[in-house]
C-alpha cells in the first residue's frame, strides 16, 4: 500500500434514523461513514492511499465499507472500482451497484434500517459466460484508535468440556506477541494503532457478531454462523481482522459457491452502534445476542 495525492470521492448523506451514513457515488459500491447523529464516524477515511500492484492501474482503498469476491487473488481482487456506481431508492435505504469485472462479476450493496439495526446485503452476480468459485466478502474498515473485539466460542465441544472448541487462523505476517493484540478468556482484542506493521487473525463465526470500540462507543457487526457443512476461503475463518498502521478491518465471509452464468450469492450482516456512557464493555459484550434482534440473519 502507498499513499496517493487525496482523491476526490463524491458522497450521498442517508438518514437511517438512529444512524446516519454516507455512501460514494463515483466508486464502489461503498459505504463511507457510518455514526449516530451526535457520534463520531467508525469507518476510516483512506482518501489517498492505494494498492499499487492492481493489473489496472492502483487500487484505491478509500476507507469505509466495500464488498469484495473470495478468495484473494490480486488479477481479480485488486481490479478498480473507482468509476460510477448506479444509486436506487429502496425506501427504507439504497441499493449501489456497481460495473462488472473481468470475469462479469456485479457487486452490489443494499443499505436498509430496521428498527436500531441497520441491514446490509452484499450481492455477486454472475453476469458473464463462465461458472465462477466464489464467496462474498464484506469489509469494515474502522478509524485507527479505538480495540476490535473477536468473540471466542464458549459452548463445549463434548459433554466433558475435554475437546478443542475454538480455532485461530494466521496469516504469513501476522506477529501475535505485538502489542495490538489482546487475550482475554473468551476473545481477542486488536488495538487499531499507528505503529508501523500489519497482522492478520480469523475464527469460524461461532457467535454471530464482532466489535469495535471508539471512544464512548461500540460499533458491532452480525452475520450468519459458520457452517461446518460448507466450504470457506482462508481456512475456515469467516470472521477475519486485519491491522496496518493506517486502519483496522472487520471482515466478514459467506462460503464458497460455484456461480453459474446468471446467479447469484448474497451475504447479509447487521450493524448497530451502542452507547457505552452508562455500561461496560464487559456488560454489553456479555449481552450481546447471537442473532441481532433475535432474528437469523
């Protein structure tokens, strides 16, 4: 990654009611900023830093949230989407759909409020000639100072509690005695700081949700639970982070399908913020459903 002259992203502001957003017109699709109207943006600003090794010219990051196809093969993965993005009025939120890739693959995001969640569905849609392996992928990227929470599975794997119940994936560069990282007895900790280096972990989705604390508040993020039956990219690990010293990233992955011309896959998770003013971080991460509102996604 290099930083870049700043580019010009244009936006539209979305009122959710309990939230707002903004999401990019000229790129994408992209969601970027996501707060309560008095609190402060979880989603990074990454205006003027870029992937350089992209076959099509440098990848631009921007911050916020994209959607990517699994697994991660730069030819593919890393092709621009800096162009127009076709914006529909949904009624409740918006839908962003962007240009096809090499392979006539469409990504599209749909933004809609319920209640105090916030909705989003990811969607690759195979509109080229060829079947396509793939997976969609969601990431977060989150604004340097505040902790991502990964949530360890706490339900026994046999009735005597002697079998493993929990994995940790680890990427080639990924130094877990740095000192972003955090162990506590049912989660890890990711500390979104400026130190120079990168590291990246993944967990089978046991609990439904990650987390990310800044200040005063908690973003947390749902999504479907892991499938044992399924197939997924990166070793099983559907919940994935990654940090550098520009952004952290949430990171989530639905299983890998084979997309015959003319399907689709979809990935659906769902986003709330809370108010820590009166509550600790313990109390909240302890009451957080596994499902958000009680409903699977």
């Amino acid at each position: 990654m290099r930083t870049q002259p700043p580019w010009q992203v244009e936006s539209l502001d979305i009122d959710l009611g309990p939230v707002r957003a903004s999401v990019a017109t000229n790129a994408g699709p992209r969601i970027l900023s996501y707060s309560t109207p008095d609190g402060v943006d979880f989603l990074a600003t990454l205006t003027n830093l870029a992937i350089e090794d992209a076959v099509d010219g440098p990848y631009r990051l921007l911050g916020g949230h994209r959607l990517w196809r699994a697994p991660e093969v730069p030819s593919i993965t890393y092709q621009r989407d800096d162009s127009g993005v076709v914006v529909t009025d949904e009624g409740n939120g918006v839908k962003l759909s962007g240009r096809a890739d090499s392979d006539g693959v469409t990504k599209s995001i749909s933004i809609e409020q319920r209640y105090k969640y916030t909705f989003i569905r990811h969607t690759l849609a195979n509109e080229g000639r060829r079947p396509v392996r793939a997976a969609p992928w969601a990431i977060t990227q989150m604004a340097l100072g505040g902790t991502a929470v990964l949530p360890f599975s706490v339900d026994s794997a046999d009735s005597f509690a002697l079998l493993p119940n929990r994995s940790l994936v680890l990427w080639p560069y990924t130094d877990l005695g740095a000192p972003e990282f955090g162990f506590g007895p049912d989660h890890v900790t990711v500390h979104g700081t400026a130190r120079p280096s990168k590291a990246k972990i993944g967990q089978p989705n046991r609990r439904g949700w990650m987390a990310h604390v800044l200040g005063t508040q908690m973003f947390v993020k749902w999504s479907r639970i892991h499938n044992d039956d399924a197939e997924y990219a990166d070793l099983g690990a559907s919940n994935q982070c990654y940090r550098n010293e520009h952004f952290v990233e949430l990171e989530t992955l639905s299983p890998l399908v084979e997309l015959e011309p003319g399907q689709k896959a979809t990935h659906e998770e769902a986003w709330r913020i809370f108010d820590m003013a009166d509550r600790s971080l313990d109390a909240i991460l302890n009451s957080l459903p596994t499902h958000p509102g009680g409903n699977p996604l």
